[in-house]
C-alpha cells in the first residue's frame, strides 16, 4: 500500500494533504510516513522468521531521532558507522549491543565508546584496525567482539560511488587475507572472533550480487571451522535497491529466501543492514515553484528546495520521481503546453551551481507558487543536507494517520553560525 496518494487530485501522505502541511510547516520540508516505514520493517522481520536472525538498520540512510525511536522500538538492531551515529541510537532510545560498528576509518575514542558501551560487534575493515582495536580493549580490560568485513570482489552493479565490493573499492579486507587475521583474532586475549561480514554496495536491484558474496562467506565459515574458529553470526550487509523510476528490485522476502536456503544447515545468526529500503519510499522532500523562467533552450522551473536540501540528483545523477502537490487539469495548463496539459521543465534550486537540479526534462502542469513533491526521499535526504550558500535546513515532519508531529524544527539563521567566533584582536590571540 502507498500511504503517499492522491484523493481529488490532491495529494496526501496518510490521511493529511501535503498542502496543508506547508501551509503549517513551511517549505521546503520533508515528511515522512510512519505507517510506511513499520510496514518495511516488518517486511525484512518476515522475510527472515524462522531463521535466527537480526536486522540492523543502517543509520547513516535516514539518522532522525524520532525515525531510529521507531526502529528500536520494534526489536531491531542498528549498523552504525561513527561515534555520533551510535549516540544518536542510545538517545533515541536504542542500545550498543544490538550495534554493529562498521566503516573504515574508526578513530581510538570511537572504539572505546562502542567497548565501553558494549557493542554486539565492530565489523574490522584493515589489519591495523584490528591491531588498534586490540589495543584499546587490553587497556580497557575487555575483550572486543569483531568479525572481519572481508571484501567478496564481487560487482553489485549498482552506481560507482555506493559500489564498495569490489578490489578496487576502499572498503574490507581481501579475501585471501581472512583465514590468517582471523587465526591472530583466534589466539588474541583481547578479541573474540563474533562473526564474518560483508558489505558490496547499496541500491542493487538484483539478488544475483549478493548470493554470489553469500557463497563466498559459507566457504570462508567452512574454511574457519576447520581451523577450529566458529563464529556466531554471518552479516551479509544491506544494499537491497527501491523503485525511484523504472527500477525492479526483488521484495525483502525474495532476497533473503536464497540466502536463508544457503544457510539453513549451518547453526549461525543472519544478520543484514537494511538502510534505502526501509526508508528511501517513506518520505518525501516537499518544496514550493518560486519563478517560472524560459530561454531558446530550456524551461526552468525554480523551486526553493535546493542540492543543500537533497543532493543525491546532483552528487550522484540520480533520477527522482518529482509530481504535483495538486494535479491541475488540462484545461489549466499553460500556452505552449502538451496534449496532457504539461511543459518539460528543469527543476532547479537557488543554490549557486549549475548543478542545483532536483529533476531535469520533467513534464509538469505547473504555476508559481504550486507544490512539488520529490517521492522517495526517506534515504541520503535529510542526512546529506548541508548549509551551502548559507541555507537552514528543513523541518522534518512524522505523519501518523491524520496527525503530524515536528520531529526536526526548521534551522533559523542565527543557528548557522552559532558555534562561530569573530576575533577582534589577531595579535593578542596569537600570544596567548
């Protein structure tokens, strides 16, 4: 079901026009579907019963207090790749032992704070991580639970950019390098091999990649037992694509079920990072048609949303649904238009770039002062944004049935450079 639908042409998220949430709220603005996400987190619960398992959301898709408060609500675990990223779970009422700590590049105090605040397991992305996290956890009297993020080599086919299993990608150790880490980790007094992990890129749209890693970690699990290393958990990462356009990604449930086939006789937790597929089609980026401009080459149509607001069409030349907040008829459409009543149109912001589009080549039946609406924005949206050019970020709106609650209040200016400092007095500052 689509909780994002038109009634009378106009367009609602649950039951609440999305014209009168800016009217209330403002714009640009993102709003987002409770219903929506608990339907997609029950998606990947299904998908996965009968199989001892646990879903971790990958926070950096969508990191809202109110968003990761549902998420913990519902019994699932987090993937978090910073120190920020895990204090924003336990403010939002989660805990760090349904945590797994990824990324490349964790720093010592990051490591201590996951240790000390018990992580269910930090995913080792070099040897001198592992030897790093060795060292904080003797210091800290501890032994850490880790399991190897071992890049597959295998080619998610997805955009270059959210690619990361492949050789050439920055992240996981080669394959061939596993067995003998985790032999260090095996007589190590201060690790504890917890399980083997992988992680190959986001937005695939096909099972095909993952099944391929998945064989490759049975063979490595079989290959460690032999060595006398039975690990507790086999994480095989997220990456499960959405529908933006034309795009046909299997459902939850078809790409786990080759997977839970392949693991069914081994005694292990699955564990995967859902992040884009839980929350990308659970939110909207609302944003309003400021000027209408024309010249010998191009229709403009100039909203006040912007690549500060949602970057993924300029940074990643991503194509996004972009419709009307109200669908005006035929007969209302302007001199030059389509048999359908539409214009094709750029859809830019004010951002000072010549990338500052939203959507390029869109028919739309549009005026100024109209609403468009960018469907699925729930992922990369909000946690991308940025205060380019001097912008406030947008509020965030939570809908639940017929009532809307602020879960981000609108930035005000003077925020922007609150924790800024003018010196009046370089000579004396440099002095001291």
């Amino acid at each position: 079901m689509d909780y994002f639908n038109y009634k009378d042409n106009e367009l609602y998220a649950e039951d609440i026009k999305v014209t009168d949430l800016v009217e209330r709220y403002g714009s640009p603005l993102y709003v987002y579907s409770k219903a929506t996400l608990v339907r997609h987190l029950k998606a990947f619960e299904d998908a996965l019963v009968g199989k001892k398992h646990l879903v971790c959301y990958a926070v950096k898709a969508n990191s809202s207090l109110s968003i990761l408060n549902i998420i913990a609500k519902s019994g699932c675990g987090f993937d978090v790749v910073s120190k920020g990223e895990l204090m924003r779970v336990i403010a939002a009422g989660g805990s760090a032992d349904k945590a797994i700590f990824s990324g490349v590049g964790k720093r010592e105090d990051e490591i201590e704070f996951a240790l000390t605040h018990k992580i269910l397991c930090l995913d080792i992305e070099s040897e001198s991580e592992m030897y790093k996290v060795e060292e904080v956890a003797a210091r800290l009297g501890v032994v850490a639970p880790v399991a190897l993020r071992v890049n597959p080599n295998v080619d998610a086919k997805t955009h270059p950019s959210i690619s990361t299993g492949l050789k050439k990608n920055k992240f996981g150790i080669a394959f061939e390098e596993a067995q003998r880490l985790y032999e260090y980790i095996k007589n190590s007094p201060n690790l504890e091999a917890r399980g083997i992990a992988c992680h190959i890129g986001s937005q695939m749209t096909s099972g095909g990649p993952i099944i391929e890693a998945t064989d490759k970690l049975i063979a490595l699990y079989h290959d460690l037992a032999a060595q006398g290393i039975v690990v507790k958990h086999i994480d095989i990462g997220g990456g499960l694509g959405v529908t933006y356009n034309d795009e046909t990604p299997p459902s939850p449930n078809e790409y786990m079920a080759a997977v839970i086939q392949r693991l069914k006789d081994i005694d292990v937790e699955i564990i995967c990072e859902p992040g884009r597929a839980m929350v990308a089609n659970a939110g909207i980026l609302v944003t309003k048609v400021l000027y209408l401009k024309s010249n010998s080459e191009r229709n403009f149509c100039i909203v006040d949303g912007s690549m500060s607001d949602l970057i993924r069409p300029a940074l990643y030349n991503s194509w996004m649904n972009i419709i009307p907040a109200f669908k005006r008829p035929v007969s209302d459409a302007l001199e030059g238009s389509d048999q359908h009543g539409n214009k094709l149109y750029d859809v830019v912001g004010p951002i000072c770039e010549s990338d500052d589009y939203l959507g390029k080549e869109r028919h739309l039946n549009v005026r100024e002062g109209d609403i468009l609406v960018v469907r699925g924005a729930g992922a990369y949206g909000s946690t991308m944004s940025s205060n380019y050019n001097s912008r406030p970020l947008c509020a965030e709106i939570l809908v639940e049935g017929a009532r809307a609650f602020v879960i981000r209040e609108r930035q005000q200016e003077e925020d922007m450079w609150a924790n800024e400092r003018i010196i009046t007095d370089y000579e004396e500052e440099f002095e001291e």
